[in-house]
C-alpha cells in the first residue's frame, strides 16, 4: 500500500516538473512564431527573419526530452512492475487533470473579464453620437 502511494505521489512530483518543461517549451514557440510572423507581416520594422530558430528550439529545449524521458520510464516501469506503475500514470493523469481545470478556469476569467473590460470602455452606445446630442 505503501509503495502505491509513493509510486502515486512520484508520478504527482514527476507531472509538476514535466508539464511545466512542456508548457515552457510551447511558450517559446509561440515566442519565435509570433517574432517571426510579425517580421514577415511588417517588413518595414526591419525585424530579421529568424526561422531557424524553430530547430533548435525542437531539438535541445528541455521540454520534450523530459516527456521523451517521462514516457520512457513509465514504459520501463510497466515491464518492471505493472502494479505500481498503474499508480504512477494515475498520479501523472491526476496533476495533469488538475492543470487542466485550472487553465480552464484561468482562460474562461480572462475571456470574461476581457469583455465585460470592453463593453465598458465602448458603452452602451457604441459609437451613437446622436444618442448623446440629445
């Protein structure tokens, strides 16, 4: 029983520390996709086009070697010891899971909040002028 929750609670720690990798490594994409698409979009900044960028980004970030890693090792513990490691992939669902709501609620707040921040900077009016003539 032991062994479970510890094997629960590694995969837990192991979630933390692999999405966070993952989810910085998708930052930085963004990062170079929008530095590059704003070079090709305004031309006239003289903002250099840095497409090359991509490969080493793809290739030595940290991000997907620890989720090369992660899967590695979960397929070696499933041959090693199948019990546990059903623990272990329950406690990196269950982080995962976790994350998922919290972005979830993050993005509905910040969507909500950008909008009601927009429908009061623009009024009930939205542009009718004759409305406040009168």
């Amino acid at each position: 029983m032991l062994a479970q929750l510890a094997a629960a609670l590694l995969g837990v720690i192991v979630a933390g520390f692999v999405i966070e990798r993952v989810f910085g490594w998708a930052a930085c994409l963004w990062m170079v996709y929008d530095d590059y698409r704003i070079a090709v979009t305004y031309p006239h900044l003289g903002r250099p086009r840095r497409l090359l960028l991509f490969v080493p980004l793809i290739f030595l970030h940290s991000g997907p070697w620890a989720l090369g890693v992660t899967v590695f090792m979960t397929l070696e513990l499933f041959a090693i010891a199948p019990e546990i490691s059903f623990w272990f992939a329950g406690g990196f669902l269950a982080f995962l899971a976790f994350v998922s709501v919290v972005m979830a609620l993050w993005w509905k707040h910040r969507t909500y909040r950008d909008a009601t921040q927009r429908t009061a900077v623009a009024g009930p009016l939205n542009g009718n002028l004759r409305a406040l003539e009168e």
